[in-house]
C-alpha cells in the first residue's frame, strides 16, 4: 500500500432492497474491510434509500445518486444473487448513470447460496465491461451466507474471507490510483 497518495473515494454500494436481506451485514463488514486496509474513504450508498424510477426521466434522487458516483473514484458493489443473477434494481442503478462509471475499478462482495453469488458477479462484469467500468479479478464470496454470520453480524470463520479481501482491495486500490491519475491526465478519453 502507498501511502503518499490521497484516499480513494470509493462508493460501496448496497444492492439488495429487500427488507429481508443480509446485504447490510455483508456491507458492514466489507465497511470493516475498507478501513482496516486504508487507503479508502467511504460512501455507503445503500439502494434502499435510494429512490430511482425505472423511467429514466431524472425524478427521484437520480440526480444525487449519480453525483455520488460522479465523485467516487472506486466502487465495491456487495451484492446477492437472486435466481442465478443480480437484483433488478441494482440493473435500474446502474442504467441511471453512465458517464460516472466510466474509467473506474470495482470490486465485487457477493452472497448466496452454494454459489456464494459469482453468477451474478459473471453477469455483473459483461454488464460493467459495457461501461467501461475496470472490474478487479479477486473478489469476496460469501457462499451459504446464512451460516457464514451469527446474530451478532460477526463472521463465523473470518481467515479465508480476510485474505480475499485483502486481496481484492489491494487491486482496488492499484487500479483506482492508476486509473485516477489517467483521468486527471486525459479527462477526454
């Protein structure tokens, strides 16, 4: 880790609206993550508090979401997999905005059953690949979630999963300072 360079701005997004989700708990600690790494400064932006309509005619708070990834410089997007992909209104979040995804990283925390969520990851990066959206190789999966965190949100057998994310954040962090830096050099490209 360098630790000359400003903080990334990284926004880490919540992606399931259900009322019965993990996504919070997952997203604590993926939160946890961040800041024992460093390096990161945070926006949480949980989709359940966002109010995005399906028409894109900018009503709702379109306008602000998309002015918060406007200002990120990367994204964790911790997301479950519902019926072999990702939440549809995750779909509507990322077809709010355009511009501010591009020549971005993002890492990928997915949940679930057997499959821990990597199919809607698979179908994640084809959709973000679109935007021209870096999305790093190493990710965090949490397979059979339900069992992996006790009632106290804490992770029942961290060691695997902290190497994961310890990982992951560090090709996050490596392509968000180099991807920055091109940005600032060539905004037009």
């Amino acid at each position: 880790m360098l630790s000359a360079a400003p903080p990334l701005r990284t926004a880490l997004l919540v992606a399931s609206v259900r009322p019965e989700r993990l996504g919070a708990t997952v997203a604590a600690w993926a939160h946890e993550r961040l800041d024992a790494h460093g390096g990161f400064e945070l926006d949480v932006v949980d989709l359940a508090d966002v109010t995005l309509p399906a028409a894109h005619d900018g009503s709702g708070d379109t306008d602000a979401f998309r002015a918060r990834l406007a200002a990120a410089d990367a994204f964790v997007v911790v997301t479950p997999e519902y019926n072999h992909g990702y939440p549809g209104y995750l779909k509507i979040a990322i077809d709010s905005a355009l511009a501010e995804w591009e020549g971005k990283p993002l890492a990928f925390v997915s949940y679930g059953g057997l499959a821990g969520g990597t199919r809607a990851v698979e179908q994640l990066r084809q959709v973000f690949a679109e935007l021209q959206v870096v999305t790093v190789r190493e990710a965090v999966a949490f397979p059979g979630v339900w069992d992996r965190f006790g009632p106290d949100g804490c992770l029942a057998d961290p060691a695997r999963h902290e190497a994961a994310a310890k990982s992951m954040l560090d090709q996050l962090q490596w392509w968000g300072r180099t991807l920055r830096t091109a940005r600032r050099a060539d905004p037009a490209a």
